[in-house]
C-alpha cells in the first residue's frame, strides 16, 4: 500500500508571528511538492498569521499540543476546537518535551489523541526512548507501551488515521541520529504493534515518521527505507531553504 510520505517541521519554542509568516514567503511554491505532505507545527501564538499566509498553498498547519478536555478551567491551556477554527489539521502529541518537562503520561496522551480526534485534527503522536533504555535492551518494550497507550481505544478506522512519529529520546536535538535501518527495525515494530490490535489493514495504512536530529541531507536515506513514511524535523525546519530540502528529499 502506497501512503502518501508527510514531513513536519517541529518549531518548537521559536518564531514570532512575524517571522512565520515570513517564513512561509520563503517556503511557498517550492515546498510544495506532488506527492509529499508539508507540515508546519508552529506555537500557538502564530498559528492565526500562518492561516492566511498558507492560503492557496498545500502547505498544511500543525499545532505543538492540545488539552484533552473541550473547554474549561484550564488556565494557559488550549482546546481541539479553538485549533480547528484557526485551521490546524494536525497536533504533535506526547513529544519527549512535553512529556519530560510536562509531566505528560501516557495516560494524558491517549485523553489528548481523542480529543484530537474529537475536534477533526490528527493527531502525530510521538513515542520514542531514552537513551539508558535503549541501552538497557528496552527499546521494543518502550515504544510498544507507549503505541498501545496512545491508540487504546480507538476504532480502526481512527487508527489508521493517525501519524506516529518514531523519536529515540537519545537523537533528539543531540546531533546522534539513528541509523537509517535501525530506525526502520523499530519503526516495522511499531507497525506490527498496531496490526496486532487493528489488523493489518489499518497497520498499512498508518504514516509514521523518524526524528531525532533529521537533517535534509540525511532524508534520503531515511525515505528510502520500506516502513519509513516521512520524518518529524525540529531544528533543521527552521530555516527555509532547509525545509524546501526536507521536503525535496521525501520526494517518492
């Protein structure tokens, strides 16, 4: 089964309104590409600026993080359906990030991804582990509780829908990526994973990416391994002739 290779850049805590929509000026026309989805994951605060500046464009818009709940006493928090209305199609949920510095659980990604799914966004969920459990042989272990925490739950239909983006803790903003094929092994687990509790079918059908310190030259190798379907790109996302070579390199 063909699936459409996505690639999202994480900003992370960078980029005034400003400097996004500047950003796009860059991008527009030339990281558009047929047959790759381009996704840009920006703080909340540029999010409305961004709406417009992709208009006419494929570029799609992705948020950083959702609350679970719809509405509500949640000071400094942000809802599925105020993202819905700004015209986000996808939301980050559970990066290493949010869960390290956040206390986000596996318990709060799963309450996210449906309230993700609630308000019409897809969600990219991350899973991924840290470099003394890779150490320690647990690799398998860790990703295979956090994809089950994550989709428990959902229908099929719904899981095949969902983005997972594959981060080795260890890899992120560190400069040490994984290697192509071992980024591939695990990435084949995940799927296996997901066959196992919503067939293989819908197994096929989910996307899901590498990251942890992508750079454009190194897409390549990554895209052309089999179970690899795109990759989620924090610093190399930044700059705009780096993006236009990200999504170039995913280029099926």
């Amino acid at each position: 089964m063909s699936r459409i290779p996505i690639i999202a850049g994480n900003w992370k805590m960078h980029k005034t309104a400003g400097e996004a929509v500047a950003f796009v000026r860059g991008v527009k026309g030339k990281a558009e590409i047929e047959g790759v989805e381009s996704v840009i994951c920006a703080p909340f605060t540029a999010l409305p600026a961004l709406a417009e500046a992709v208009k006419g464009t494929t570029l799609k818009l992705g948020a950083q993080n959702l609350h679970f709940a719809d509405q509500g006493a949640y000071t400094g928090e942000i809802s599925g359906a105020m993202l819905k209305e700004l015209g986000v199609t996808y939301v980050i949920v559970g990066h290493s990030e949010r869960r390290q510095y956040f206390a986000e659980t596996d318990e709060t990604v799963n309450k996210k991804v449906h309230a993700a799914f609630r308000h019409g966004l897809t969600p990219i969920v991350c899973v991924g582990e840290l470099l003394e459990e890779r150490e320690a042989g647990k690799t398998r272990d860790v990703v295979r509780r956090q994809t089950e925490a994550a989709f428990d739950g959902l229908s099929a239909e719904q899981a095949a829908q969902v983005v997972v983006a594959y981060e080795p803790v260890w890899a992120i903003g560190t400069g040490r990526a994984s290697t192509a094929e071992d980024a591939n092994e695990v990435i084949g687990f995940i799927r296996g994973v997901i066959a196992e509790r919503f067939g293989a079918d819908a197994a096929a059908k989910v996307r899901i990416q590498y990251g942890g310190s992508v750079k454009p030259e190194t897409v390549p190798d990554f895209m052309r391994q089999p179970e690899i379907d795109g990759a989620l790109v924090g610093g190399a996302s930044l700059d705009p002739a780096s993006y236009i070579r990200l999504v170039e390199g995913a280029k099926p």
